[in-house]
C-alpha cells in the first residue's frame, strides 16, 4: 500500500511513500518527478476540493515499497455524493503504470 485515501476523522490523501509530480508519462520523467516535485506526506481534506493540487490531468509517481516505479494519471475529479450527502472529498478517476525497476 503506497497511499491512503479517507473520509472520516483526520480526512485527507497520505503518501506511504515519497510522491511526486511528474511532467511527462515515460518512465526517467516520472522517476524525475519522484525527486524533483515531491508533495508532502499528508494532503489534507481542505486541500483537496475539486481545483486543488491534484487537479485532472496531474501525473504521480513513486517508487514502491516492492522497489517498483508507479505511475498514477488523474484522469478526472469529480464531486463526491453518496445517498444525497455529499463531501468535499472529491472523486479521482485514475490508471495506473507499473515498471519493474531493473536491479
């Protein structure tokens, strides 16, 4: 597990490990991104609205615990409702890349 995601308690986006913001989608950019744009380890719930620092279109990446690069695109945010209630703890429609990190 890389990252954590909630809503209840303490809300917010938690990196497991080092993150960050790439520029592009092949693997030296986003193992660059990793060192160069690194987000903090905690995102809080007020940060994360729709528009904030994970907006659409935002590349991360990290190098898993399993000595592996990951790369997660955001595709789309969108507002969270559920049953009526809503949260500001937005909706993030992602892919995920996955490179062996050769030894």
């Amino acid at each position: 597990m890389e990252l954590t995601y909630q809503d209840w308690g303490d809300a917010d986006l938690r990196f497991l490990t080092p993150t960050g913001r790439s520029s592009g989608t092949t693997p030296e950019e986003c193992r660059a991104g990793v060192d160069t744009d690194t987000l903090p380890a905690s995102i809080p719930e007020k940060d994360l609205k729709q528009g904030g620092p994970l907006a659409k279109n935002t590349i991360l990446c990290t190098v898993t615990t399993d000595n592996n690069l990951a790369m997660l695109r955001i595709i789309d945010v969108q507002p969270h409702t559920t049953g009526g209630a809503s949260s500001d703890m937005p909706d993030y429609v992602t892919t995920l890349t996955l490179w062996k990190i050769a030894e």
